[in-house]
C-alpha cells in the first residue's frame, strides 16, 4: 500500500528569517509568478509596441545620406620640428572648418550652383561633419529623402568648400593660401536608406514592448488587492493557516470530490485539513465549528461537505448541519431533499431525530436547514440553538455548521458565540484583503475563535506554495477517470511529483 504524505502545519504557516538568499529566491519566484499570471498583458503590451514600431516605420519618409572627406594641410616646413607644428596648427583649425561647413559663407554657393529651393539655414540641417579622433580630415554626411540631390549636394560641397578655406586664409592677395583642403573621398550614395532601419525599428519596439508590458503586469499585479495565494494570505492574518484546496474547473459537477474522486489531489488535500485540525489543540480538541467564508463563492459549502466526509472516513461520527438559512445549498451537494431541518427543531415542532439523515453507511449525518426563515439570525443566535449543538456534541464527535457568510450578514459570527471555534474559508481570486480582515475583525468583535483558515481554489500560478506543490500517484485509477472511461498507466509505488 502506497503512503500518503502530508503537508505540515509548520511549512504552510510563514516561515520568518528566511536567509538571505531565499529572501532573492522568494522575490524571484514572485517575479516568475507574474510573468505566469499576467503573460497575457505582457504579450498584448508587446505586439501593440511592435505594431506602432511597425506603422512609425511605414509612414516615416526614407532618408538617404551622402559622404565625402576633405584632407586639411598646411605649407612650408623643412624639418621635423616645423612639420610637428604645423600638424598642431593643421587640427586646431579642422574645428573650426566643420562649423564652417554648416555657414551661410559655404552653402550659399552650394545653393546658387544646384538652385536649390532652401535657405541657407534649411540646408544646414541637412549637413554634418564629424571629425575622427586625433587627425585632420573632415567627413561630411549630407541626408535628403531624394538620394539623388543628396550625391549632389554632397559634390557641390566638395567643390566650394576648398576654394572658401583658401580664400579666407590667404593673408595676401596674390599668394597662396598656407592651409590646403583636398578632397579624398568623392561624394558617395548609400544605396540604402538611413532612415527608417525597419529591423532596429522592430527590435527597438520588441524591447521597450517586453519592458512596458512586464511593467503593466507588475503594476496590475500591485493594484490588485485580491488574496491569491499562501503569502498573501500570511501577510494579512497571523490566524493559522490549516491547509490549501486546489482550484478545479470540474468542482461545480463533482462538489463531493473526497466521494467521488477520493484519490484525487483535491481529496487529498481535504485529508491534510482533518489531519491539522486534529492537531490544532490535542488537549482540548473541538468538536462543534462553524464553517464560513467572507463573501459567498469562496466555497464554503463545498468545503464543509467534504470535510465532513473526510473526517467520517476515519470511523468518526460526523453530524454536518445546514445552518446557512439564507441561501442553503448543502443538501444539494449531498443529494437530500430538506422539506424538515433545523429550523423546524429551533421552534420545537419536530425533534433532532426526526430531522437527522444518515448519509449512506458512513457515520456522518445530516441536518439540513428546513423552511427559511424571516429571521435568520435571532434563531441561531437564540437559547434553543446553543442547547441544539451541546445536545449534538453529545452524540457526535465532530458537528460541523455551514453557516452564512460573515461580511453580508451577522449569522456566523453569531454562531462562533456558541460552538468551539470558526474555520473561515478563503476563496483565492474571490475575496479582497481587506474584505478578509474585515470579516476577521467581525468573529474578533464578538469573542469568536477563528480555528484556522482553508485557502480555497488555489492555482498552481498564483503560488499556493505548500499547496498544490504536489499531487499524488496512485495504483488505482480514480473513480472518476473510471466513469469517464479513461484509463492511465498503473504505477507500483506512489511519490509525491513536484507541480512547475
């Protein structure tokens, strides 16, 4: 016979003064986890960046560049020391020649030789000169939309741009001038555009997709207050947290999971809360608990259902009442009809017997709501209640209470009053942080005592951490694989397989 292992209390309730290290694993892990839950935005945000990269470059008007490259030198000199300095002389000067280059002085000739329709200072947006480190020679880049007139532009350049500098550093007329600009490298066209580059375009808005999109995700993940998983949850409440229930798309067709699927993950992890709520108080264990939730959906009902069945499987007898006399639902997941129940013993017109249904040939029973009432709260709040569960403590091991939920109405925090304690269920995805704390603070008020909390519809992708970590293997094909009519290989021995 396979082993079943179980969760401990102390691994699913915090772990404070975690080292270093698994603090930066912990934040890391955080990290993944939004990349799990929110890929969807992350994805969105970076097709609709790649997209507007994609369009900016469509509709942007392709630019063309044209280059050229002057030599700048100097006259005279016979030795070395001469020529050292007028090298010196010689690169002093070349800065001031590519500003000279942008001057009215250089391009009003340019424009007069191609009649171009621009101004001088039109034009010198289109031109620029660069300088290479340490040497003497001026590289022009001339951009237009029309590569054509750029190479034009670019060659008028090389043409006046000599015979400007030796006009203005001649310093007698008749003499040559001491500075020479030579031209060694003809205009040239760039066959392809400079302007828009649609890869580095793409590239660029992939990036800056990726980074705003994981930016949108954090900051959804930041605004939204729900308690999806254990850390949350910790983080909230210093309440003891008894166990984790796996999220299930199939719940709503099988409610009784530990019946009808009782080797599945899910049943499993209803094993794991009746074994920490046998150990919660070993001296004085209890025996009447109210089951609640904060706001309805979080699965209470469910939750009460089929703990009551795991806690009877242990040859325990189990009385599971329906005291949510509002909306009840319990019978419906047990199969029974409640024409008679509870609230027909609290007025005293039947007796506990005549309204207890046993549930096949298990040891639980059943007590279902009866008629509703108008006035829910003052009958479980009333004498007659409080003697109905001493009366039932007597014959039962365990009596478990669905009750209402806490935040809609008082119900439940009036049934803490009078049973050992309140197990609150808390629907991960369903109910808010402060919607929790506030449903807390309620059982506070009036003395009640919160036994533990069960965290609801865990996702492996919200972190359940201890929960939904792992899931088991049995030899025996599940109950429901069986009806469904699929079938999976058997395995000789059974291990806990860790859940990515």
């Amino acid at each position: 016979m396979s082993s079943i292992h179980f969760v401990p209390v102390s691994a699913i309730c915090g772990q404070p003064g975690l080292p270093r290290e698994e603090k930066l694993a912990l934040e890391l892990q955080d990290y993944l986890l939004v990349l799990r839950k929110r890929w969807r935005i992350i994805a969105l945000v970076t097709l609709l960046t790649v997209g507007l990269a994609a369009v900016f470059t469509m509709v942007t008007t392709r630019t063309y560049a044209a280059t050229t490259q002057f030599f700048v030198s100097t006259s005279g000199g016979d030795n070395a020391a001469a020529l050292q300095q007028g090298n010196s002389f010689t690169q002093q000067r070349v800065k001031s020649y590519s500003q000279l280059l942008e001057s009215p002085k250089v391009l009003d000739p340019v424009i007069a030789d191609l009649d171009l329709d621009l101004t001088a200072g039109q034009l010198a947006s289109q031109v620029s000169a660069t300088i290479p480190l340490d040497t003497v020679i001026i590289e022009v880049t001339v951009t237009d939309t029309d590569p054509t007139r750029a190479g034009q532009i670019a060659e008028s350049i090389g043409k006046t741009f000599p015979t400007t500098i030796e006009e203005i550093e001649r310093v007698q007329s008749g003499q040559p001038s001491p500075v020479k600009v030579t031209v060694v490298q003809d205009a040239s066209v760039q066959s392809a555009p400079i302007s828009p580059r649609p890869s580095r375009n793409l590239a660029l808005g992939l990036v800056l997709g990726l980074l705003a999109g994981f930016g949108a995700a954090l900051l959804r993940d930041l605004l939204d207050t729900r308690v999806k998983g254990q850390r949350e949850l910790a983080g909230i409440t210093d309440k003891t947290i008894i166990g984790g229930i796996a999220y299930d798309t199939d719940a709503p067709e099988h409610p009784l999971i530990v019946q009808v699927d009782p080797r599945s993950q899910r049943a499993e992890a209803f094993r794991v809360v009746r074994t920490n709520l046998q150990f919660i108080d070993v001296a004085k264990p209890p025996k009447s608990i109210v089951v609640t939730s904060s706001l309805p959906g979080e699965g209470k009902s469910t939750t009460a259902a089929n703990l009551a069945l795991s806690i009877a499987e242990t040859s325990a007898k189990v009385c599971v009442v329906e005291g949510d006399l509002r909306r009840p639902r319990l019978l419906d997941y047990l199969g029974f009809e409640g024409s008679v129940g509870l609230t027909d013993v609290l007025i005293g017109r039947v007796e506990v017997d005549d309204v207890l249904q046993p549930f096949g040939s298990s040891t639980l029973s059943v007590m279902g709501a009866g008629p509703i009432p108008p006035n829910p709260s003052e009958l479980l709040g009333s004498e007659n209640m409080a003697q109905l569960i001493g009366a039932l403590e007597q014959r039962f091991d365990y009596v478990l209470i669905d009750a209402p939920p806490l935040l809609p109405v008082t119900d439940a925090a009036v049934l803490s009053t009078v049973v050992s304690g309140a197990l609150v269920v808390v629907g991960a995805g369903i109910v808010a942080k402060d919607e929790l704390r506030h449903a807390l603070e309620s059982l506070d008020a009036v003395n009640g005592q919160v036994l533990g909390l069960i965290l609801n519809r865990v996702q492996a992708k919200d972190g359940g951490g201890a929960y939904g970590s792992y899931r088991y293997a049995y030899a025996k094909e599940s109950e429901r694989q069986r009806a469904k009519g699929r079938r999976r290989p058997r395995k000789d021995a059974q291990e806990p397989i860790r859940v990515v």
